[in-house]
C-alpha cells in the first residue's frame, strides 16, 4: 500500500509505502531488509530515493510492518501503457534512456535488480523516471550465478531471460533482457512474451525471436533443458526484430535485436546501451515538459 504525504519538516510532498507481516516470513523480512539496506545507500537521479524508515512498533513483539518515505511519484510505467495516452518516439526514446542510466548505476554498484517490469518503474508527468522495488537484487557476482546458489525465482516470468528459465548460470545480462522487454511493451502497448509457464514463456520466445543456438544450450542448459528446446523451440524460424516493430526506427529496432541476444556473453550491456545510436540523440541531463506526459488515469 502506497499513499501520498506532505513532509512538514522539509517541506515535501512524498510517498509512504506500508510493508505488512515484515517479520512473519524469513524470506519477506530478508527482501524488505535488502531493499531497505539499499536504497539507504543509491543516490541517483533514476532510482527512487528512500528518505526515511519507520514503524509505528514499540518493541520487538509487536514489530510486523515497516514504512518507507520515498520520492512521490505520480505513476508507473505499466499504468501508462495500459492507457490511451499517445507515447511518442521521444517518450520512448528517453524513457529507455533513463532507465538504462539507472540501470548503470545500479550494476556500477556491482548489484543485479533482477526484477525490472513495467509496474517497478515510476514516472511523473514531466517524463522522469525511476526505478524502484530492489527486494529481489543481488550482488553482481564475479562469475555467474548457479540456480543451486540463487533462487530462479527472480524477475516476473514475461521479464526473465532465457537462461534463467532454462536453469542456466546467469549475470547482469538478466536485467538487459528485461530492459528489452520492457522497451519493446512500450511500443505494442502489451507484453511481447505473455508465457503462463516457464515452457509456454520459453515458446512464445523462439517463436518471435526464433529459437536458440544449440551450440550455446550445449554450453549452458542442463540435458533436461537441451531436450525441452530441442523438441518444443527448434522447429521455429529465425525472425528479424525489425519485422516486429515495423514503424519503429531502425536503430531502436537494432538495440532490441542486441537486448534480445539468446547468449548472455553477447548480449549488450548497460553501458554499451547507453552509447548505441538510438540513444545518441538524447541530451546529458534533467529534461524539461517539452517531452512530458499528460496524465494517466489511475
């Protein structure tokens, strides 16, 4: 539960988010304790700011919910795709902009969110954006994570990448995929892999994309994985990202097609992102209403 508040001390408008039953599950009381640990620590203009932490608890007995004060924002992104507001080739373009530029920061601070989607990013009518909900992050790890190490529980299932479904090791590539996803939900307006199960999401993939290289599932996926991709994707034809996206201009539609590399060692990162010539147009800085966004009905 999120409601707006104004701080009289510093004279603000903010949010306070009510985290319930914080102590009641070891696995809820370790995400709300990393967010928390993190937020305290990220200072960026795309990532949401936490400025304080408070329970109405008077020991230990009664502790069971935690409130976060953060930046107010006025909605998120799966608000506004889900609306009949216009998004413009701007919008999109600066949008993904800010959120690979926070995206930096938070790999540059050797951590993974490894759940970015659509309802975790949150926008103001003048277009900025940040990124919140850090609960699932991890450590970036020096060599990829092994599912017996990390739960493959990570991003919501239309936002993973392949290789965690295929119970792969996996890096800060994961969050790239997502990224893509994400992009490419701004431009249909709807979620381009809407899979039920981790086979059905694996299938709606190789069908828009085509299916993965065996060489590379020989490499990662474990044999139950291999035989699932050899029977289920194999059949699909290689598609071109730009056939998808056909009134989206090429560049974007070329950045897409890196986000969407079924080999994470490949894939592009965060930072090659922001210098890929979709991009290059988009000025260092805070933007002002001349890209915002009307309101969104909530």
């Amino acid at each position: 539960m999120v409601c707006a508040a104004f701080d009289h001390v510093n004279q603000q408008q903010v949010a306070i988010k009510r985290i319930n039953g914080v102590t009641q599950e070891e696995t809820d009381c370790r995400r709300t304790l990393r967010e928390m640990l993190l937020l305290r620590h990220f200072t960026h203009e795309h990532i949401i700011s936490l400025k304080d932490v408070y329970t109405p608890a008077v020991n230990m007995h009664n502790f069971q919910e935690v409130y976060f004060v953060t930046d107010l924002m006025e909605f998120d992104l799966h608000q506004l795709i889900s609306s009949n507001q216009p998004i413009s080739a701007d919008h999109t373009r600066y949008l993904t902009y800010q959120l690979l530029n926070g995206l930096k920061y938070i790999h540059s601070a050797g951590v993974l969110h490894r759940d970015l989607k659509p309802s975790n990013i949150l926008l103001t009518q003048e277009c900025q954006l940040k990124i919140c909900d850090l609960g699932l992050a991890r450590d970036a790890p020096r060599t990829p994570y092994t599912q017996n190490r990390i739960t493959s529980y990570t991003a919501t299932r239309w936002y993973r990448a392949p290789e965690i479904m295929f119970g792969a090791p996996y890096t800060s590539a994961v969050d790239v995929w997502s990224v893509g996803c994400i992009v490419a939900e701004i431009l249909l307006r709807r979620p381009i892999f809407p899979g039920r199960t981790y086979e059905e999401q694996l299938v709606k993939v190789a069908q828009t994309l085509g299916p993965p290289p065996p060489d590379l599932l020989k490499s990662l996926a474990p044999p139950a994985a291999r035989k699932f991709a050899q029977s289920r994707l194999s059949h699909f034809p290689k598609r071109d990202v730009r056939n998808l996206f056909p009134y989206a201009p090429q560049a974007l539609c070329d950045l897409l097609a890196r986000m969407f590399e079924y080999d994470p060692s490949k894939r592009i990162t965060v930072v090659d992102a922001l210098t890929h010539p979709y991009l290059v147009a988009v000025s260092i800085g805070p933007r002002t209403g001349s890209v915002g966004i009307a309101s969104v009905p909530l």
